[in-house]
C-alpha cells in the first residue's frame, strides 16, 4: 500500500513509543506510506520523545487523548496490562472513524472493543520482533466491526516492516507458537551452528557470521522461490555427502521433533496467557 492507496487518512497515531512503535515509523516512512507529516506518537518518556523526534523528525506528544483526536489509525503499543486504562482515558476523544489496530499481546479484539464506542473497528496484529530489522512476520485478525478495507490498510502497515497475513482471531496463538516466539528459536539455531563451527575449528566471530548468514541466505532462498522446503533441503543433499550425514545426525537427535514441540508449547502457553 502507498499513501494513494489511503485515500483521505492523514495521520497514523502510536500510543507508545517502544521498540515495536519505533520500527513500524521507521517502515512507514521508508516505504512512502506516509510522511513525518502524517505520523504522531504518544510516549510519557520525555527522552524517548526527543529520541524519536530528533530520529525520525515525527511529532511527538504526551497526552493519549491529543492524539485520539488528530488520527485516523491509532496503533496500540503498550503493555497489554495497560490497554484497558489507556482505552478509557482515550475513549471520548475517539471519533467513531478511528480505526484501532492493536500489538499488545493476548489482548482480544473484544477487549478492546469493550473499551470504546459501539461500532469500534479494531484489527489485532502478531508481529514479531524481526520487525525492528524490516523482516518481521504479522499476522492480522479482524474484530467484529473491521471491514475488509481495514484489514487491507493494516496489513499496509506490517508490510513496511516485513510480510504480512490475515487470519482469524483464533489463529492468533498459533501465530505466538510459531512466528512470534520463531525468532528465538531461530536465534538458538545460529547459536548451536557457531557453536558447532567453532568445535570444527573456526574462530568464534567467522562462525557467527556464517551460521547467521546461512540462515538469513536459506530463509530467503526459500521465499524468493516460494518452493517446498523440502524441495530446497534435497537439492543440496547429495547421496553419501557431507549434508546427509549432517542431516541424520539431526533426525537422530530428534531435532524436527524438538521445533514442532517447541511451537506447540508457546501455542498452548499463549492460550493460557489470553
């Protein structure tokens, strides 16, 4: 989406201005969606205000409600702890155009609407910390009231910082499983691969670098072609290689097994959360 594609939406307000915040401005802007202009952020910190300004030249303010009242998107970034309180302290000044797309996590859309006017629309997002490098992967759920055209700007939004899917609400914990708690699992791999090259004889930093590189590398390869992984893992798996005896050291290890319970357990500790 580009800032044609919004139409008459002039401003895209962030109640909090933490890392999650910070990336999406920086995403935005990058890709044209919107201007410095078009952009507000409400922070109570005042050095992170002067941070964010003096960064990104967008305004930036203290008062929640100032801000509910200047945007047509407000973007809900603060501890999930807190959403309640904040909505009720912005809810007279949120005209009944204002659409409400929310990262807190294990916050329900219903929550939310619970907080503002009948008719709220509210889209929930997943993103996951990849985000703050323009890589992340979102996921979207739309709330009772948000039409097709919301979920449409939403995803505009996430895919300045990364790519960007719809699903619905209930998905949402298998979305925390699997890509918003990924980027750990996938910082574990890099770990065990530096790991692994050093034992074989590397210095430390070239490891690193390899093993992050060939993650990033494989990542890509994979969404570039849009292949089966599968597909992609046996084209460099030749017939008594060095990759298929990689390759069943790892199933010995139960490696596949470990990755699928791993995601099913941050699925079920997310439901429990909500």
């Amino acid at each position: 989406m580009t800032a044609q594609d919004t139409g008459s939406l002039t401003r895209i307000g962030f109640v909090g201005g933490g890392n999650m915040a910070e990336a999406l401005v920086r995403g935005i802007l990058a890709s044209g969606l919107a201007t410095t202009e078009g952009l507000v952020v409400s922070e109570p910190r005042e050095e992170r205000r002067a941070y964010l300004g003096d960064t990104y030249g967008v305004q930036c303010v203290e008062d929640n409600g100032a801000l509910a009242e200047r945007c047509d998107v407000v973007v809900l970034a603060v501890k999930p702890g807190l959403v309640s309180t904040v909505l009720q302290a912005m809810r007279s000044q949120m005209n009944s155009a204002v659409l409400t797309v929310s990262i807190c996590a294990g916050v329900r859309t219903r929550d939310i609407e619970r907080e503002l006017a009948d008719g709220a629309r509210v889209v929930r997002a997943m993103p996951n910390t990849a985000a703050m490098a323009l890589a992340g992967a979102t996921a979207i759920a739309a709330g009772a009231s948000a039409s097709e055209a919301d979920l449409d700007l939403a995803r505009g939004l996430f895919e300045a910082v990364g790519r960007c899917v719809v699903v619905p609400e209930e998905a949402l914990d298998a979305v925390t499983g699997l890509s918003g708690s990924g980027p750990a699992y996938v910082m574990l791999v890099i770990e065990a691969l530096a790991d692994g090259g050093v034992q074989a004889g590397l210095p430390r930093d070239v490891a690193q670098l390899l093993a992050a590189q060939t993650v990033y590398g494989a990542a890509k390869l994979q969404l570039d072609t849009g292949e089966d992984p599968a597909c992609l893992r046996e084209r460099v798996t030749s017939p008594g290689g060095t990759t298929v005896a990689g390759l069943a050291k790892l199933n010995q290890e139960g490696v596949r097994a470990a990755f699928v319970a791993a995601v099913k357990a941050a699925t079920e500790r997310s439901v429990e959360l909500g």
